[in-house]
C-alpha cells in the first residue's frame, strides 16, 4: 500500500512527537506545527504495525497474509465510497444501467447523472445504498436563476438525493457576487433537508475573488464545493483541489475534480478533499485494487 498512498499522510506515532518536541534545537517545531518524518520514524512504526499485525492475527485465528489482505480491501472500499462516479455523458438507459451495476458492484457512494437520466437511476438503484446526484445546468450554470430553479426543483421531485449546481463564472467576473449569494441562499434554504453542492470552475478565476466566493458559498451553507467540471478550455488561475482546500481553510466539504485516471493521482486528491468527482472510476477501482492483491 506504500506504493499508493502518499508518505504526508501517514501520522506521527506519540512516541515519536514526544522525542522530537523534547530536543533542545533551536529549530524545533513550535506547538501545532507539523514535523517532518524521517527514514528513522517511518521503520520505528513499521516495526510497531508488524507486532500490531502479528497479535492481530493470533486474536482471530487467521494467518497475517489473510489479515492484511482484509484489511487493504477494508481501506479500498471505504475509499470507493467517497467516489462521486460521472456519468453525465450517458443518454441510453441500457448503458446507464450497465454503468450503474458496474458503480454498485465496486461500492462508490454516488452517481452524478444528467437531469434527464435521474428516474432511470433511482429505478436501477432501487433499494440499494448508492447516492444520486443529478448534474443540473451543467456544466457552466450560465443559466438565468429562473432556469437553475426550476432544474433543481424538477431534479428533486424526480428523487435525486442531491444536485451538482455550477456557479456562473461570468456572473462572478462581472462582479455579481452578491447576486449569486441570493440566488444560492434561496435554494439552499428551500432545500436545506437535501444536498446543494456548488461547481466552481475554479481555473477561471484569480486567487482574490475565488477566496470571496468560496467563503460566500461557504457561509450560505451549501453541502460542499466541487472544484470543476473538466469542461473548462481556458485554465488560467487557481485549479487544483489544494487550492480549494486552502481557500475554504478547512472549514467545508471539499470534491476534488480528479483529472487524471490512475488510481495513485486520484487518492493523493485525498490529503485535501473529502470527496472526488471522476470519470472511467471502473478503471480507477479496478488499477487500485490490483496494486492492493485482493
């Protein structure tokens, strides 16, 4: 699993943290602040996971090899959860389908589907634990309010469990910020017992006025913000999910846009999201459960 997921999240064992705030360097971390670790840190807990791994496998009668296996397949699929699967594209209600069971069987929390397909996809999901997000005035939401209401309302009386709302960056460039804060208010008031996540093209805006919207989405109360479509042609300004990650400062529920389909780029994406929104995540769950053995 070393080889997937990144060496920044792997925390600091107390054994550790106390001999390193105990050293009398003038460059010692002050409180709160993280501490690099070491080649040293990282074998002493490999050590400690090997003993936990060996009395773990004696408790239940089973052999390490098998414990470890369970336990790489307990970390994929709660990973897989936080999937949001992008099936906007699909129109034939026989593919959808198709795309459906192939989501349920890998166990991914949502599908993000196209207004027109949210009936199907409650109908294929019937009794079964997986979300239904309808994308609606995707991917641009240039849409007049009027249009973005109505869509919302529709996409919620057909039985989405949530929707994928986009802001208008033109209406952001132009200076209509407090427009948009109306608009979001009332539906996410209207609609406080569902989920309102906001699609911010985030490559299209410069760092100033992507901060002001991002804590004016934040504020409104929207379920969390989605850091783009991927339709975007002409990224020039912030763009990754870092970026909105440092500009909500840890206080909302962070989608990462993941762009790339190997499955090491899209967990990295984790380190600062809650979530992530991608296409082929068949793909993904298949490449990573292979680099996983199980």
């Amino acid at each position: 699993m070393n080889n997937i997921t990144p060496k920044t999240l792997l925390p600091l064992s107390p054994e550790i943290l106390k001999s390193q705030r105990d050293k009398s360097s003038p460059n010692a971390p002050e409180k709160g602040e993280k501490l690099q670790r070491t080649d040293s840190d990282i074998q002493l807990e490999k050590n400690q996971a090997e003993k936990n791994l060996e009395k773990t496998a004696t408790v239940f009668g089973q052999t390490e090899e098998d414990i470890t296996k369970e336990f790489r397949e307990y970390k994929a699929l709660k990973l897989f959860k936080k999937f949001d699967c992008d099936l906007t594209q699909i129109r034939d209600n026989e593919e959808l389908k198709v795309k459906i069971e192939e989501g349920f069987k890998y166990g991914f929390g949502n599908i993000v589907v196209n207004p027109l397909q949210v009936k199907s996809a409650k109908r294929f999901l019937k009794d079964k634990k997986v979300g239904v997000l309808c994308a609606v005035c995707y991917p641009f939401g240039e849409e007049i309010y009027g249009v973005k209401k109505y869509a919302v309302k529709k996409a919620f009386a057909e039985g989405a469990d949530g929707v994928y709302l986009p802001v208008g960056v033109s209406d952001l460039k132009q200076g209509k910020i407090e427009q948009v804060k109306r608009e979001f208010s009332k539906i996410v008031k209207k609609y406080k017992n569902k989920k309102v996540y906001a699609l911010l093209e985030l490559c299209e805006l410069d760092f100033s006025l992507a901060e002001k919207i991002v804590k004016t989405l934040l504020k409104i109360g929207v379920s969390g913000i989605v850091s783009g479509s991927g339709y975007s042609l002409f990224a020039k300004g912030l763009s990754t999910a870092s970026d909105l990650h440092s500009l909500s400062g840890g206080k909302g529920s962070v989608i990462a846009l993941a762009t790339s389909e190997k499955s090491r780029d899209v967990v990295s994406l984790f380190s600062f999201a809650d979530r992530v929104f991608l296409k082929n995540a068949p793909k993904v769950a298949f490449e990573l459960k292979s680099n996983l053995e199980f």
